[in-house]
C-alpha cells in the first residue's frame, strides 16, 4: 500500500487513536487522541496547551502511535502503529479541524473556548501495518517523510543447515524450507523469537 | 466505580488496547495487545520472548495503557488510560489464557508454538476513565494495588476574585460560580487550561 492508504485508514477507519509520549521521570504515558487530518505524508492531531500531554509533545517533538479498526474481534481488527517526529503548526488549521470533524463541537462548543488548542503535524516516522485475519497473519513496514526504513526481524544466516526445527516451532509456519538456508518470510512474523531460540546451529539473527 | 468493574471493561468491553513502553533510546513505542485476564485488583497480558516490547517490559517494569470501548464515533466512546508497574509471572498462567481467549490458538496453534509466550500482570498503578458521551465530559481517577492517588488538575486558591472571566472560556462550563473562590468541577474538566490562562489575578493553580 501507499503511504497516503495507511493515512487514510487511520484517519477515516481508526480515528481515535493511542499516542504515547514519555513523561519527566522517564516513563510511558498514554491517551487517546484523534487523527484530525491527513495529507498526502503527514497527519495531525490537536491538543490543549493545559495538558501533560503538550508539554510532553514540546519537549520531545516525538510520539508513538497505535491504534485499530473496529471489526468484532481481535482477529478482525487490522492495526496501525506508528513512531516519529511532531511539530507544533500553531492554530492555522484549527477552523478546518473542527469544520471536518464536527463533533469536536460538542466538547469545545464556542470558537473562545478553542483558545487553548494547537495542531500537531508528524511529518516523519515509520510505521507497521498488521493483519491479523489473515493466516498467516500480515505485517508491512512503511516510512512517513524522511525516515529511514529500519527492517527490524529475525533473518536466517548461513549456519543453517536445514533441520527445520524452527519450522515445527513456528506458530505461523512462515519459514521457507524449500530452501536452504530457509527464509523468514518477514511480511508473515510475529517475531515471537522461537526459531531463533530454539536452532541448535545458532544460525537465526536478531536484527 | 469499584476497581474490580475498571478492570472487567477493559478486559470485556475494551480488550483490545494499546501498551505504551519506552525504548533504549528513551522514545515511546506502542503497540495493540489484548487484556487477556483480570482479577479484583490486576490484569494479565501476555507477549513473545522475541519482541522488543518483551524486552523493554523486563528492562522498566513499567507500561502505560490506553483503550476505548466500540461505539460509533468518539463521542460515544468511553476510554481508560492505566500506567503502572508490571511482573513477568512466567508461563503458569498461560492455559487459562488460551482457554479464556480461545482466539489466541489461530495465531499460537500448536501448544510447542507457544514456548516463547509469557505472562505479564500490572499490579500497582493509577488510572482513568473518561466518559465523552455525557455532557459536561465526566472523568474519574482510580489506583491499583499500593499506588498513591495523584490528583492532577486545575484548582482555584482565594486569589480568586469572582470574575468568572474562566468560566466564559471554559468549554465544559464545569466551575462552579455561585461560591467565591469559584469551585472547578475535577470530574469534568478536559484539563485545557483555558481558566488558568485567562485569569486576571493568577487564581488558578495546576497540580
């Protein structure tokens, strides 16, 4: 998928999202905080200059995301995390935010209450699609501007020797053994780590 | 609201939330992870060996958790956000977990699939919970375990002079007037900050 599809899922089939900040002492904090706008490679949320949460935002410029679509079930849902880089774009798009997402009328009726309200752009950052109705299940990376895309997984190396133990462990059988070395297939992983704990020939890396 | 019935929305109503964690860079990370069991004062979750998010919940103990219950469009949501401390209770309780949450075997299938699964418990910590569909907004804080409540917020001193310039501003019109000094309603204050920004005698004080 495109960056702007996963955009759009967030804004239009997730919207409220959890965004994680870390606090002074070093600590995780969580809320839930709806994705107002998105463009082509960025998307914005607002916040009140009263919170935690926009101290957190101005002292870091960095949050991370999570959230899923509806759908019954966990195995319905798909999900969307992602991590980056935040700016504070002022008041600018304040009147487009509640002109597209109306109901923001009701918790901040009168244009003075708005006072106290910032819009937030993250411009850069990488994310991950999941899908967890599929089998096996699906996982995509993605960057949003100028991140570069970390493949982080568990990769095969050349101490393979083929015994396909970490197939028997695998709870998605998503490793090639037609093959040798055989292949994570990287797009199916849960990254549960039992092949690589599991290889008597310590030929799976961490990476 | 009792602890006990806290926890038993996130677990039935919510289950799926978003786990706030922090990285060896001091940055967050979030991702979806299921409440999978509860008891009258803790939760159980439970997560793979191989991940960072494993490792990160061995290295800090801690997590902060946020999560919203179904209902079309956010207004008829009702959130909790809990952070507090965590143990790895090890693997004793990880039938249960597959037998409550039955779904959990079409991702671990076979039971040698789950070697790298473990059990996490948050036992010690301060929530809340946030209902946006009533009017004015209605937010309660709650604790687990030994955690100190905090009672963060907005709070009037007898700076005040009864201008009710703050509640002219106000969004949720939750201060009380009709006493000098004006009384802010904690359980339902969106914590903007308008009151104490727009106040001509510094009256109003953040905790």
């Amino acid at each position: 998928m495109e960056i702007k599809e996963y955009l759009k899922i967030l804004k239009e089939e997730i919207h409220s999202t959890v965004f994680a900040t870390v606090d002074e002492n070093g600590l995780p904090q969580a809320r839930v905080i709806d994705i107002m706008l998105v463009d082509d490679k960025s998307l914005y949320f607002i916040t009140a200059k009263g919170k935690e949460f926009y101290h957190q935002l101005m002292n870091k410029k960095y949050v991370a995301i999570s959230g899923m679509t509806g759908g019954k079930g966990s195995l319905n849902k798909k999900a969307i995390s992602l991590r980056g880089k935040v700016k504070n774009v002022g008041q600018e798009l304040l009147d487009k935010v509640f002109e597209v997402n109306t109901y923001m009328c009701d918790i901040y009726p009168e244009k003075e209450s708005r006072m106290a309200l910032e819009v937030f752009q993250l411009y850069e950052g990488q994310g991950e699609y999941f899908d967890l109705s599929t089998k096996p299940i699906t996982r995509e990376a993605f960057t949003l501007g100028e991140a570069v895309e970390v493949k982080g997984g568990y990769f095969v190396t050349d101490k393979c020797r083929g015994c396909k133990i970490c197939y028997s462990k695998c709870p998605q059988k998503c490793i090639d053994i037609s093959v040798k070395p055989v292949v994570i297939k990287q797009e199916n992983c849960l990254h549960c780590g039992n092949c690589m704990s599991v290889c008597p020939f310590s030929a799976v890396e961490k990476r």
